[in-house]
C-alpha cells in the first residue's frame, strides 16, 4: 500500500469519515467504476454492478462459489499461463483463468455480459493488459521490478527460523492482505514483500473479483465473518484481526487482555489478520465493503502500539547479523531503517507502507521491543527488505514523488 493510513487516532489526526451511503451500502458509485476501468479498451469501458458483502452471500452467488470449485478444477487440469518460477502472481493468473472461461476472454466486451459479472471481468481486463505489459518488459514477476534492479535474491522467505524450523510468526494463522487491484504489479508497491517473504502465511485478495473466481476471496470472507455464529464465538474456534483506523481499534495487548478477562480467546492462540494495501481512498472503500461491523459479527479491529507508533520514524537494526543473505555492510553496523513508502505525500501518516504497518504488528503481538540482538526476526527483515526494494525502486523510477491520493 502506499498510503494507508492506519495510526490516524493514535497520532491525533482524525481519519476523514467515510460517506454514509459508502459505509451503508458499500456500493461502488457511478464515477468510481468508470475510473475503475479507465485503462482498459473503449469498447470494454462500461459501469460496474458491484456487490457488497451481503449479496456476494447471496443464495445465487452461494450457488456460484459451490460450482466454482468445479471450475477451479477444470482450470487447474488446464494449461497454466506461462509464468516461469513460482511468483506472487501465480495466485493472480489462476483467479484470471477463472473469469476468463466459458467464452469470456480480455478482449469481450462486458456491456454484453449479466451486470453480476461485470465488475470482475472489468477488473480481470485491467489486471491482464497490465500483467502482459510487465512481460513483454521481461520484469520480475516476484518483486515486479526490471530484471537489473531484482532484489528477489536480497529478500529471501524469513517465516521460518532455519536454525530451529520453527515458524518465526507463531501468532499468525493467515494474513490476507485485501489489495485493490490497481496495486497488482506496482513498483512501488509494499505488500509484494510480503508475499514473497511470507508465502505460505499470505494470501492476495483482489477486490472486485468474487469468491466464485478467486478463492482466497472466500476464505477472507468466511475469516472476517468468523464472529456471526455466538456459539462459535465463544468457543474460541476462530480468530480475526483487521487493521485499521476505524475509533474502535484497539491494541493486541488490549484485545489480549479483553479476551482472556472473557476467556473467548486463549493467550496462545492464533489470529487471521486482514491488512488493506491500497491508497487511502483506495483502502477506506475496501474495508467498507468487505469488512462487517463488530456489532454485526465481523472482525475484532486492531490499531498499533504506542512503542509501535514511536519508531515508524526508524526502526535500528542489525544489517549482517539479522539477514545472512541482506546486507552490504560491516555485520557490525547498524542502521535506521524508515517505514514509509517511497512515494511521498503532504499528509505524513499517509506514507506508512502496508508492509510497515503490517510488520509493526507482528512486533506487537509477539511482544518483542527488546534492544536489537543478532537473532534473526521477521519484523527486522522485513524493515530491511523494504529498503532494499525502496533503493531499487527508487533506481528504476528516479527521486520520490509527492502524491496527493
């Protein structure tokens, strides 16, 4: 993400309030949906029918996602797209072959097609001409970068502590990381780090395409409604953060806390957490759509800590000593490694990356703010990882650039 902002409360700012007709219906308006589709064709321009949260479970898209798996089947006995290497599109390029069957291809015309299926199939164009074009420049499809400026090798999975084989995330179930669908194939973009770096942990959720042509789509929903059920609830079968600034966030040791005092959760337990990569408006419109109230069952809504919220100006840490495979340096220099994205903005909390709020949590929960030691941890390397890819990106597109969205 590029701008998400998730520490509005925390620093005293005061996020801008959705609309109350985005917040309620969560319904795309006329002039979103066109711009959704400015990049695609003329003659496949046209106004999605997008569905909220609700509808997606309707009976008829029950139906859908119930068929889908037969088609996830027929497709996965199908040719795969030539891709090469496994990278975090693969994920992508699948949930593409699912929309684009049955006679619909990138070049259909979705004026022709029913209004449930237009919006995914808008998205699936858009996402396509842009997948095409970072091939035909022969790009990283893992980082996205140029080939010469790759750091695929610098940032090497770090959800496993290799002197242990133990999971280096012991909290975490699953991260779905709710992107939208512009941020797919982006240089500057955050949340590829952690999908490379964390790969059988994440999950890329694409919104505006359904959970009958993407399954990660229906495991985050049936993740963020986990809470519907009281009787489920209280057993303290499923677990479900969603991070953002919404004014009731709270922070992991507060929700701990809370839970043990009710004993709905147990203090080892592990959490799904929903991360929305995108820009604020971006962000804010996702989460309206996708993520339910607390009231009606959804997620619980976690904010970062103050000792969090007090390094994003810099986290100090070791270089060679905590990434073998990472550093340029002496591995007896440290460093201050900045959270922000590359892409600067006038309103500073929105240059919080996805990647760095997302990792700042993964502190949080694991409750480590101890000094820096030579013991290698995911939140460190993930810092560093996005420097690295920070430096490199930087190379390829030239000095930072103050973006008002």
């Amino acid at each position: 993400m590029r701008s998400l902002t998730l520490l509005t409360h925390v620093v005293g700012v005061v996020a801008p309030a959705p609309a109350a007709a985005a917040a309620g219906l969560c319904f795309l308006s006329t002039t979103s949906t066109k711009r959704l589709l400015t990049n695609c064709s003329t003659r496949t321009r046209t106004i999605c029918n997008a569905r909220d949260v609700r509808s997606i479970r309707s009976p008829s898209c029950l139906a859908a996602r119930m068929h889908s798996a037969a088609a996830a089947a027929a497709a996965a006995s199908a040719p795969a797209p030539s891709s090469g290497p496994s990278s975090v599109l693969d994920q992508v390029e699948t949930t593409l072959s699912h929309v684009f069957s049955n006679g619909i291809t990138p070049d259909t015309n979705v004026l022709d097609l029913p209004p449930d299926q237009r919006e995914a199939v808008g998205v699936a164009i858009n996402i396509r001409q842009r997948l095409d074009a970072l091939d035909r420049s022969g790009d990283c499809r893992t980082c996205w970068l140029q080939k010469k400026h790759c750091v695929c090798s610098q940032c090497p999975p770090c959800e496993v502590d290799v002197s242990t084989e133990q999971s280096t995330l012991p909290r975490i179930n699953r991260l779905f990381l709710l992107t939208h669908h512009k941020e797919v194939g982006l240089v500057v973009d955050t949340a590829k780090l952690l999908l490379s770096s964390l790969p059988t942990v994440s999950k890329l959720v694409v919104g505006g395409i359904g959970e009958e042509y993407q399954a990660s789509m229906g495991e985050l929903l049936d993740a963020v409604n986990c809470n519907v059920d009281s009787d489920k609830r209280n057993s303290g079968t499923t677990k479900c953060l969603v991070l953002f600034p919404s004014e009731d966030a709270r922070t992991f040791d507060e929700i701990e806390k809370s839970s043990s005092e009710t004993h709905i959760y147990g203090h080892d337990d592990k959490y799904d957490v929903v991360v929305v990569d995108g820009t604020w408006q971006q962000a804010r419109k996702l989460y309206n759509r996708y993520i339910p109230s607390e009231e009606d069952g959804g997620p619980l809504r976690v904010r970062l800590s103050e000792k969090a919220v007090a390094i994003l100006n810099g986290d100090i840490i070791g270089t060679a000593t905590s990434m073998e495979d990472s550093s340029d340096t002496s591995s007896n220099i440290k460093q201050r490694i900045p959270g922000h994205q590359l892409r600067r903005h006038p309103v500073k909390w929105r240059e919080v990356s996805t990647l760095e709020a997302t990792r700042l949590l993964f502190r949080d929960m694991m409750g480590d703010y101890s000094s820096p030691s030579s013991n290698a941890k995911p939140w460190d390397a993930l810092a560093l990882y996005q420097k690295i890819a920070d430096d490199a990106a930087q190379r390829q597109l030239g000095p930072p650039r103050i973006s008002e969205s």
